[in-house]
C-alpha cells in the first residue's frame, strides 16, 4: 500500500519546540487522515533544527464509499416538518427520500451515496490544513506574507506513493503559493545543495549522505557516546544532563562532540556556579574526576566537520567562556565581601506576594515556624531559627541575581565561607527541596525543620487569600509545596499534627484580610488529601483507602495515616477483608433503607434480651469482642493487629446473614436485628469508613 512522506523545510526551530512539534504533526495529520475514513498501518514523526517530516505506511489507494442514511417525520407528517428535514439532508423533494416501515410507523428516509476519492485528492487538502491549524507556541511572518509559520518555510515535500501531490499552500501577499514538490537539501553548510527523492527509505539516506541525522533519538545517542568517549580520553566522565542533551539535540543535525578547557583561575568558583553558566549561556557539557568533582574540562557539540578537526571551533568556545566565567567569578569575589546576615535587611524590597508582604516579612514567620517545629521533631531550634534567617539572604547576590538557578546553593558556600554552623549552610542550600517527584529529600533535623516551615507558610498564606489551585493552573506551585512537605514527613517519619502546624503559621501573619484559620486549616487538610493520593498511587496504594482513613476525621498526622491506609490495603486485599467488605455493605445498605423507609436511626445499643436465635448471639459476641480488642491496638497504632481482630467478625456475619431473617415480623426483633447490623457498621468505621472503599 502506498505510503506518505511530508517534509517541512525552513529556517532554524528553536530546540525546545521541535519534539513536540513533531508530535503535532503527527496528531493533525493522523486525526485528518481518520475523519476522511483513511486507515493506516504506521506513523513516525522526525524532527530536525530546519526541519518536520512525517511518514505514513499503509494508506489505501481511495476513500471507501459511504452510504449515509437520514431518518426524517413519519409520513403524513406537517408541512413545515417535511421542509426542514429536506432542507437538512439538502434534498429538495420527498421523491428522492425512501418510505420505511419501521414497526412504529412509516417514515421518510434520505439516503446518500458518497462515492469514495482517491487518497491523493485527500491529503492535498489535508496538508494545508494541518499547516493552517498548526499550534506553534510562538510564529512569524515574513516578507510579504500574511500566513504565520515558526521561521521562513523554504520548501514542502509531499509525496504520495512515490509521486508528487498536486497542491500547495498559500503564503499569502504577494509571496504566493509554496507549491508541494520532491526535493529538499541537506546540512547548511556541508551539503547545502537541492536533492530530489522518491520515498522514505530514499529521503533517510539521502539525508544522511547530505550530513543530516534525522532521528533525534539518534542524534542524542551519538551526542551522549561520543562525549562520554572524549571524557574517558581524558580519564574524566560525563556530567549526567538529559535536559541539556535534549537540548542540543535540537540544536545541531550533524553532531560533532570536542573537548574544551577551562583556566584553572576560574576552578575556585563554585561548581555549580560554572556548570550553570556553560549549560545555560554556551550549552557546554561539564566534566568530572574520579571523585565527582568537576574538571576544567567539557565537551561542545559543534554542527560542522572543519578541515583542522575542530581546534579553531574550540579556541573560539573557549574564548567566550573565559568572558562568561569572568564575570561569574567577579560576582562571586565581589559576593563574598558582604556577610550574608547584613544582606537579610535587603530582602525588605522583595515583595514576595503583594497580600502577603515582603520576603523579609516571610523570613521573619519561617523562623518561628521553624524553631516550632525543631522543638517538635528534635532538632536544633536555634540552628533552624538561624537558618531561616538567612535562608533568603543569597537572593540579593550578585551571582543568584545572575543564575537564578543557584539560589539555596550560593547560601551554603557562602555560610560556610563565614563560618556558619554546617547544618544552618546545610539547610539553607536545603529548604527548598524537594523541588519535584525526582529531587533528593532531606533527611538533617535542621533542614528538614527550615523545609517545612517555608513550604508551611507558603501555603496557608496563599490559601489564607483564597488564591489556591485551579484546575491545571497552579502559579505558585502550591501543589509541588504540598508533596514536598508530604514527603518530608513520611521520608523522615516525622511526627506531626498538620492541623496545629497550619494555625501556628497562620497565626504568624500580621497583615489583614485573611479566612479563618480553622477553614484555612480544614481546605488544607482536603487538599492535602488530594495530594496524598498522588503519592501514593506511585506506591500503588489505592485512591479510595486514602478516602476512607481520611472520612473519619481528625486524621493529620500523615505517618500514622499512611500506616492505617497499608494495613487497610492488606486487609481488604485478603479473602476476608474482601468477604467482611461485602458483608459491610449489605448490613449497611439494609440499615439504610429501613432506616429511610421507617424515618427513624437503628444506632441504639443491641437488647442482647432480644437476641433469639444463635447466630445473632455469636454475631453480638463477636463483635463486642472484636471492639474490646480493637480498641486497645488501635490506641498502640497496630493497625495490622486491628485488622486481625476484625478479620474474625466473618465466620459470624457470614452465619448471620445465612440463618437470620432481619426483617422478623416482630417489631422488637426486627428493631434489635437492624441495631446489630448497625452496629457492624460502626464496628469497622471505627478503623476507617468502611463505605468510602470500592469493590
């Protein structure tokens, strides 16, 4: 079956649009191509700085023809009904529609056969269409065109089956049509000479021959083993990076991997000071030794092959860094001559949030949130109070100003450079981690203190002021605070009562406006839940067990919570968990409807008096025997042993239900059986609320 290539080739795309790109295009096109009725075996979408290219394997010859059916007014319908019904199925009289019995009347029926077209007919019209509804983040026009497109598109490649597609796409103005055609060309400046082909297998190794690595997954492959080859040349190995290495790939088509030098002047600047400047500014690849640390050495990623094999590309490289790193070694000599603590003042003109003040004024409630909880988790309240006093401080330096990225880090070396106690450097290099799923956790008391205080305050403030998440929107990252106190406290198995940590740091707030904090603290909970959920779904705990632990309320500390939940998981994942789970349900569901049906609540205690018949007996003895026992464990929090002592309740609830008729015809009887069902409920609930589980 005849296959698609679809080739666009412009001027550079920027490198972090490209993947995605190549991704739309395949969406639109795909999408398009099933509208029409095109089927297709296969579809892959490339993408390289000057160029997206898509093949499709497997399309058929023509469209299937379609009979469409339309079924209007019964016979004898009104006037005005027959009219519409014709004019919607763009008929204009009732002798081109059929009359059918369909068992509940006769009715009109237009019927419409649509011949099938040939599929080249199709994909001329779909492919500008795709390019007219293409979502570039950002686009240009150029010349004299009206049409919008990411950068100055020189050809188009569209060919069906081998052969040309006769169409075009409208530039607009009076640069015209870019009519569809069979050639492109290769590297800029090693092969930059117009070449036809004929499919893709042709187009590939074409490419290739023209200094053109079209699968961007190859591209990185080869970036990735020749750096780490150069690296191992030198006795050093790879600074791993896959943002900068997916980075690159988008920047090159040819890549050619040299090894640079640093001046050994530039080495006592801090390390991530030099590898944020070569990634961010040069995307230069660092270096390290035998012992992690960084070398005066990496590894640039040129897009040509020069005739001296890249000694002039490196001089020229290393030329530009000595200016880059001067300036960051200058900011961090000139950084060092201020204390950090005389810096603090500073922070007083940094509004952090217009309702919620300056970050001085934010510094000021971190440090007695963090002493607060040092107290409570062991750890030096004074270090942590110091801590947060300065944990902001590197803001106002020149190098942070400049690399943003090392904010927290400069802190360290900075403190360290004064002589701070290394825990307060510690946790102020520390306090804002975890910054995401795959970020390292604190695990020193101090940091770990400083941590949660700033994430604490950050939230109810935010929340205080009703500017909480919405939907995908989440500015101030609200959610990413969350999960990292979230895995703060289970990490370290800290134990907490969230509740009192919310109102202690809304009770640091001095500025007006703000919600209660009770409800603050009760939409915190809630979102926390939420959150908790994500977690431990990664863990494979089930979202509904979370629910349930949760239902019962007064649950904040997430340690304890999160011990309920998994012994809770284990429970109703056992053969008797899952019976007393079903047999929960039914007593629950029969409680309910008499209770509903009879306007009254059946949670007074068991008559054992009324108890007749042997299993109800051994059914209230049960479960007097399992609360008396249940209780104590659940005091000690062995929720295993908990769920044990419940796991002996389905022997008698299973006879119960064989053997006894709930609704006896005695009013007494039938009030005692529905209280001793009522009673299973609360029974269970008291470890989690049973009906919030699924299954």
């Amino acid at each position: 079956m005849p296959e698609l290539l679809i080739e666009f080739f412009s001027e550079e795309i920027p490198a972090r649009m490209q993947a995605r790109a190549a991704d739309d295009l395949k969406r639109l096109v795909t999408e398009k191509l099933a509208a029409n009725g095109l089927i297709f075996a296969s579809a892959e979408a490339h993408s390289t700085p000057r160029r997206l290219a898509l093949v499709i394997d497997g399309l058929p010859e023509r469209t299937a023809d379609v009979r469409e059916e339309k079924k209007g007014p019964r016979v004898g319908s009104p006037e005005q009904a027959v009219a519409g019904f014709l004019k919607s199925a763009g008929l204009t009289s009732l002798d081109q529609c059929e009359q059918r019995d369909t068992g509940k009347g006769v009715f009109y029926f237009a019927v419409a056969e649509k011949k099938g077209r040939a599929t080249a007919e199709v994909l001329a019209e779909i492919i500008p269409a795709v390019m007219g509804d293409f979502p570039w983040p950002k686009s240009m026009r150029w010349g004299t065109g009206t049409v919008r497109w990411v950068r100055p598109l020189h050809s188009i490649i569209a060919l069906f089956g081998g052969a040309v597609l006769e169409g075009s796409f409208d530039l607009g103005g009076a640069q015209g049509k870019l009519a569809f055609g069979n050639s492109t060309r290769g590297h800029r400046f090693l092969s930059p000479d117009a070449f036809t082909v004929t499919d893709f297998a042709d187009y590939k190794a074409k490419l290739r021959a023209a200094h053109v690595v079209l699968d961007r997954a190859e591209r990185k492959a080869k970036i990735k083993a020749d750096a780490e080859a150069l690296a191992a040349q030198e006795g050093l190995t790879l600074s791993p990076d896959d943002g900068l290495l997916e980075e690159v790939a988008g920047l090159v088509e040819w890549p050619v991997a040299l090894v640079g030098t640093i001046d050994e002047k530039f080495m006592d600047v801090p390390s991530e000071v030099l590898i944020t400047s070569m990634r961010t500014h040069q995307k230069y690849f660092a270096l390290l030794d035998k012992t992690g640390t960084m070398a005066p050495r990496f590894v640039v990623v040129a897009n040509t092959v020069t005739a001296d094999g890249g000694k002039a590309i490196v001089a020229g490289n290393e030329r530009v860094l000595r200016a880059r790193l001067s300036d960051a070694k200058f900011f961090w000599d000139q950084d060092r001559k201020t204390k950090l603590e005389d810096r603090v003042s500073k922070l007083g003109a940094i509004t952090f949030h217009a309702k919620l003040g300056t970050v001085a004024e934010k510094v000021t409630r971190v440090q007695v949130l963090a002493a607060e909880i040092a107290r409570a988790i062991g750890a030096d309240a004074d270090a942590a109070t110091r801590a947060a006093l300065l944990s902001k401080a590197d803001l106002v330096t020149e190098v942070v100003g400049e690399f943003p990225e090392v904010q927290g880090i400069m802190g360290r070396y900075y403190a360290l450079g004064e002589g701070e106690n290394p825990a307060v450097a510690e946790a102020i290099a520390e306090h804002y981690k975890p910054l995401g799923p795959s970020d390292s956790c604190p695990t020193a008391p101090v940091s770990v203190a400083v941590a949660l205080a700033d994430k604490l305050d950050t939230l109810v403030g935010f929340f205080a002021i009703d500017e909480k998440p919405t939907g995908s929107k989440d500015p101030y990252a609200l959610r990413r605070a969350a999960l990292g106190i979230i895995r703060l406290i289970l990490e370290n198995g800290l134990r907490l009562n969230l509740t009192q940590l919310f109102k202690a740091a809304h009770g640091a707030y001095t500025v007006g406006g703000f919600a209660a904090a009770d409800g603050v603290a009760t939409d915190l909970m809630a979102f926390f839940a939420d959150r908790l959920k994500v977690t431990l779904r990664d863990q494979g705990v089930r979202h509904d067990l979370v629910d349930a632990v949760f239902a019962l309320g007064g649950e904040d500390d997430l340690v304890r919570l999160l011990a309920r939940v998994k012994a809770l998981q284990t429970f109703v994942g056992s053969e008797e968990g899952a019976n007393l789970l079903a047999a929960y349900k039914r007593a629950s569901n029969i409680v309910r409807i008499e209770e509903k049906k009879d306007g009254k609540a059946y949670d007074q205690p068991v008559d054992p008096a009324l108890l007749t018949l042997a299993e109800e007996k051994d059914l209230y003895g049960a479960l007097s025997a399992a609360g008396e026992t249940a209780r104590p464990l659940l005091a000690k929090e062995d929720f295993t042993g908990t769920m044990a002592a419940l796991a002996r309740l389905r022997g008698p609830v299973d006879a119960f239900f064989d053997k006894v008729t709930v609704n006896a015809e005695q009013a007494d009887l039938r009030a005692n059986r529905l209280r001793l069902l009522s009673q299973i409920r609360a029974t269970l609930n008291a470890v989690a609320d049973f009906s919030r589980i699924e299954g």
